[in-house]
DNA sequence: GATGAATGAGTATTCATTCAT
DNA sequence: TATGAATGAATACTCATTCAT
C-alpha cells in the first residue's frame, strides 16, 4: 500500500534522525557516559521515543556500527570493481577507501570494539547480529578478492587473501586506535593519515612478487 | 628493619593476590561490567580490603596495564640486546616477544584502550600516570633502536624508526582485537599466532631494502 | 500557555510533597541520619524521582531552610510595617512573630546550624545560596528597623539596631536548641513559649530608656 | 595497691591524650567527618588503641563534652562564692566566666549540641550520661543561686532563678553559634565578645530591680 | 597493653527503561 | 505516535569497629 510505504519511509527518517544524533553523542563521550536522554536531546525527541525507533540502547549502538559497515562495504565493493587499476594500484586505492570509512565516522570505530562485548552480543536481536556479520564478510570478501586478483596476476606472492584481508584490517584498526591512545596521552599532533600511507606502502612492498630479481 | 621489609613484602603480596583477582574478573567481564564486589569475591576478600591497597578501581585497572607494560619493556630490553641476531633476525624475535606479551595476559590487552579515555586518565595519580609512560617510552625506544640498527647495516630502507615502531605496535593491537572480535563473533579458533606470523613477515619483507634489483 | 501553567503548578505541588516528607524525616533523625531512602519512603515516591526536583541532599535540605526564612521575612515585615503599634509593642510583636517561626517548623529550625558548615555551603547552587542569603539580610533588616525606630522614639536606649537584631536572634535560636536539649535528656514538657516571653521581657526592659527617674 | 593506682594514674594520662587529640580533630571537621582514624594519627596511637579507653566514637565525643562542663561547673561554683562581688557586679563575672568556657573550648561548644541527638545518647553508657547531667546541673544551680542572692537583696526583680539561668545560657549558646555562622556565610571578623558585653549588659539592665521610679 | 589489617554494612546518586496520558 | 515523569536496581567507596598477633 502507498500509505503504508509512507509509514514505513517516514519510519527510516526518523531511525536516521536518531542514529546521526546517537553518533554525534557517542563520539564526544565513550558507550558508558553517553545517557539516553544526551542522545534524546541531540535529537529533538523524548527518551521514550527513542524506544520506539530501537529496542534498547546496545541495538543503537550496534545499529551505528551496522551503519559504517554498510558505508565501508560499499566503498570496498567500487575498489573492487574499479577495471582500469591494477593490484597494486588496488591497494592504494584500499588505503585510501579506509581513510575515508575513518572519516566518515572517526571515533566511533574506536567505539566498535565496545561492540564486541559478550555482554552487549548477548542484548542484540538475532537479524540485526545476522547484519552485521553479513556485512563485515562482504567487506571482507572484497578486499580478499582484490588480494586474489594480485596473486592470479603474478603480482603479489601466493597467500591466503583472506588473511591478508585480516592482516589489513587489523592494521588499519590499530593504526586507528593507536593514533587516538597517543592523542590522549601527549595531546599531539593527529598523525593518522601518514602513518597509515607509510604502513600500506610497506605492506604493499611486502605483498608483492619480487621481480626477477636478476638474471 | 626485617620486619618492615617483611611487612613491605607482605604488602606486595596482597598487591599481587588483588591483581590477579582483578585480571580475572576484567577479562571475563569489561571494566564497566565488572564490580569492586567481584573482584574482591574473587581475591576472597572483603571489598574494604581493596582500597587499602588501590586509591580507587582505576587506579587498580591501571596497575595491571603497569604490570603488562613492564613485562614488556623488559622482553623488547632484550630482544634489543641481543647481539648474535641481525636486524631480519630481530623483527622476527619482536615478533615472539610480542606474541609473549600477548600471552603473559591475553585479555587485558584488549582491556588497555580503555585506559585512555580521559575521563580514567584524570582519575589516576600523577606518579602512577608518569610511571605508565616511562615504560611506553622505554619501550618504544627498543624497538625502534632495531629499526635504526637495521637502517644503518644499510639492510632496511631509510624510514623513521619512530614511525616503524608505531606502525609494528598498532599491527600487534589491531590483530589482537581483530582476533578476539572474530572469536566473540564466530567462536572461532584462535588463529591469532599464525596471522601474527604473516604479518610480520610482510612487515619485514616490506622494509628490507631490496636487493639491488640487478640491471 | 495554560499548558505550561499547569505543568508548573505540578510541578511545585510535587516539590512541597517532597519537602513536607524531607521535613518529616529530617526532623526524626539527623541530616546525616536520614537517608534519601527515608525520604523517599515517606514521600510515596522513589528514590530517583527526589532527583528530578533536587539536585542533591544538600539542596534539598537547603531548600527547607529558605522555605523557612522566607515565611520568617514576611512575618518580620509585617511587625515592622504595624503603624499602630508603639516601639514596645513591637518587641512583643517580634517575640511573637518568632515564635510563629519556631511553630512553623519546630525541629528543622535545630537543624538550620547543619546548613553552615562549610561542606554544605560548597555544594548549593549559588543561586540558592544567594536567595538564603538575601531573605536573611531582609528578615535582619527588618528587625534592626523596628529597633531604629525605637531609638528615634527616644523610648529604646541609643544601641546599634544591627547588633540588637544580632541578639535577638540569637537569643531565639538558643533558647529553642536549649529546649530541645532538655526535651531529649529529661524527657521534659516544652517550656519553650513562657522562656521566650520571660527572655523578651527582660530584653524589652533592657534596651529602654529608662523613664526620668525623677527627682 | 600502689601498683594499681599507678595503672590507674597511666590510663587517665592516655585519656587524656586521645581526648586532646579528639579535641582538635572535631574542631577542625564536624563530628561526622572527623574520623577515628584522623583522632588515632593526631594522638600518635592505632585506631584499636582509642577503642582501649573509648567504647565508641560517640562517648569518645561525649566525654569532650563532659570535660567542658567539668570546666564549666568549676568556673561557674567559683562565681558565686565570689564573697565581694554584689549580684550586678556577679553578672558581669558570670558573662566572663562563660567567655573563658567558650575560649577553653571555641568549637567544640558549637558540636555539643550534636550531643543531644537522640541517636547518639541511646548509644552511650548509662554512667556517662549520668555524670553528664550532674555537671550540667551543678552547673546550672550555681547560676541560679545567683540570681537567687540578687532577688533575696532587692536587688533583682523576682523572677524564677532556674528560668533566668536557662535564658543566660540560651543567650550565650545563642550568640556562640550565630557569630559562627556569619564567619561561615560572611567570612567576616569574629564580634563574638562584644555582642556577648552588649547581651549581658541588656540583660543585667533588664533584671535589674529598677530604683523607686519616682516618689 | 598496643597494633593496624581486615571487615562489611551502609548510602548517595545515576540512568536505562516503562507506561499512563 | 510521542511524551517525559517516574521508576528502582545497581555500585563505588567510607569508616566504625574488631581481633589475631
């Protein structure tokens, strides 16, 4: 029915109002210290409300989370499907997909391992756990494509992609989360960016095939 | 006196018994999860007793990162030291020493980033907080005295040390927490080693220098 | 809006609910005897809800004692602004009008010395502390008045007004916490209206001019 | 035995050692925040030790109190046998007389009232409470007969000795406890003995049996 | 007697969640 | 739907008191 898919439309306009004000409050202050009436009000709306849009709140948290998946996966998929660039340029453009899921939404990655947290797993709804996992091995399948790609060329060495997957990915994280432990530490200058240039240039080195290298 | 050294002894046992306490219960359960009342449940004593011993429940959180934190400066002291390796042989051997640290308390680690956050990090005392420093700084220093070394033998490429043992540290942190999602996720095995393995080797593939690559 | 209003309304009726049960209890037991529990309890309500009104214990028994000053403040004004009554009239009207107060809130009055201490002063709103402070000035003003007046009379003997005011509160205050001494160590009927007439009458003797002893 | 009387002689010392501790302790923070621990570390004893001497926290404080009404009663008794002194001129001794009590003990005077809270006498030692009430009434009857000597001379109007007793000492508590207020609040300079002059001249006038107004 | 380490009961305050309107 | 007032469970931390040495 038309008013029925109005309902459901308006619906999502609201999920997304709340979710953009939950990121919003979620960066400034950790999972803990962020109150449900702090996201209330950033949104404009009554706690109570908020409950109508989310069953409580680790599904909005994970409902973020689901979020940036769904934002980084598509990213990945377009590296993937990019003809005109070889494997190596591939990484690059990895590296630089990464980047942009990180500004897309900086510190709640460093929130996404609060996700992880038998306690908060335990609260979610089935479907919306079954998401998340869909969407993380899509993204994962991508980038391994693009490792398996290089190595059916000849170009990287002959490993498994899904661990280089891993392998880039848990770099990409720590990188992340390192910059940020620093920043609180030593209040300095946000590094992020070069050093995570510098890290895929080395692991690109290391990926790749040596050539001939004499004769 | 003997018996203020016994009883300074004493004092350091009763130290150790809350912390082992502690790392039990912060692993099994976040910080935020984990009550004053567990752990002292857990050290078999009454929750008074703890704050004879610890200012506060981030003060006794931060001492258990102290304790992973010493061990590990004195594990990469080592690794540094050690002068039969050359400098391939050396990321190999900061590979295991890491993967020791790793093992010497596989959970907290994941615990660590929480004492970043600003709010734990007001909350400690100033000699504590210097304490936790210095041995990051100590550290650091080690493994990035491996890369100098390895510049100078003219076997890495000319990159900033620093920056290496930024990038090697932020990989460690990232597969760790990149394993432990996985194995919240999927209860999978623990791959952690192997991966870490792969890593490193690519790391290190990456920043050798190569071999002139003939003409 | 009539809305609005209403909402205001209720929410005043909700704070005396909450005040009237406070009062209740801090007059059973102690300030520091009496628990948020208690309050709570007494005001068929739950603990949380006493937070919604009150920032904290301390405001919340501070708001009593302005509840207090305040009906002191109008009761003072009205003696001071009694056209019909002479000077020595007036000091009777005030022992009366204090007495009034003492009615108005017989024990919490003894717990008034509780809100000085320094502890307390630091944790009120400096909002609510200037409103303490304002109608104590008001209420002092308009004793030290009636006193100006009589001294212009030429019927009181020339004293500063201020202090008189100083003593006639002070003799109010002790003579109530001295009443209450004695009702909790002997057990004994409340004396306390015929001291304060006996205590005025002396005071209004006191401070008199005496009439031309003649000659 | 000599023995035992030295014992005897020891204990009273260590007493009087924990009480001088306490005394200054509960001066400088209120009875509940001061804690044993803070008395044991100024009276350079354990904690256990005070519990030797003290059977609570509470006659530890009572037995304060009862030291100033030993100081009190003494004072007062030494007044009214004052052979030389006529009963306006007592008045004045006995107004300095309370001013020597309030500079023997400044502060403690303001917690005597803590004293009285029912909570607190269930919990002390029958025997106590009986020497408490003793001193007080000593104490008491020393005043009156005060007055009772101005009366029979002619030379104090005919009022009941105990009730102006009791307005004396209201007056005086009174006047003790509002100029520490105003110190709290105002941080102004202490005017304590000045209005304590001005009170008893006002009250000495005011019971004064007045010369024959005329003929 | 003296110690002081250990105890554990006691409490203000917060905040996710509910539900009557 | 939306509200937001009310809830009440949950928890770090304190401190008077005890008791083994």
């Amino acid at each position: 029915m038309g008013i029925k898919e109005r309902k459901e439309r308006e619906r999502g306009r609201r999920r997304q109002q709340i979710m953009i004000a939950a990121k919003r409050v979620f960066s400034e202050k950790s999972f803990n210290k962020a109150t449900m009436e702090d996201i209330a009000n950033e949104a404009e709306l009554s706690p109570g409300t908020i409950y109508l849009y989310f069953k409580n709140k680790d599904e909005l948290f994970a409902s973020l989370s689901l979020r940036i998946l769904h934002y980084m996966s598509i990213r990945l998929e377009h590296v993937l499907k990019e003809k005109v660039l070889d494997p190596s340029e591939k990484i690059q453009a990895l590296q630089e997909a990464l980047y942009e899921v990180y500004e897309f939404d900086p510190l709640v990655l460093i929130n996404m391992f609060h996700l992880q947290s038998s306690e908060t797993l335990r609260n979610l709804s089935p479907d919306l756990l079954e998401d998340i996992k869909e969407l993380s091995r899509v993204s994962f399948a991508s980038m391994a494509k693009i490792f398996e790609q290089g190595i059916k060329n000849g170009e990287f060495i002959d490993r498994h992609p899904v661990a280089l997957a891993d392998i880039v990915w848990a770099l990409f994280s720590g990188i992340v989360l390192w910059e940020e432990s620093k920043r609180l530490i030593d209040n300095k200058k946000d590094y992020l960016k070069s050093t995570l240039e510098m890290a895929f240039e080395i692991f690109g080195q290391g990926i790749k095939a040596c050539p001939e290298p004499v004769s």
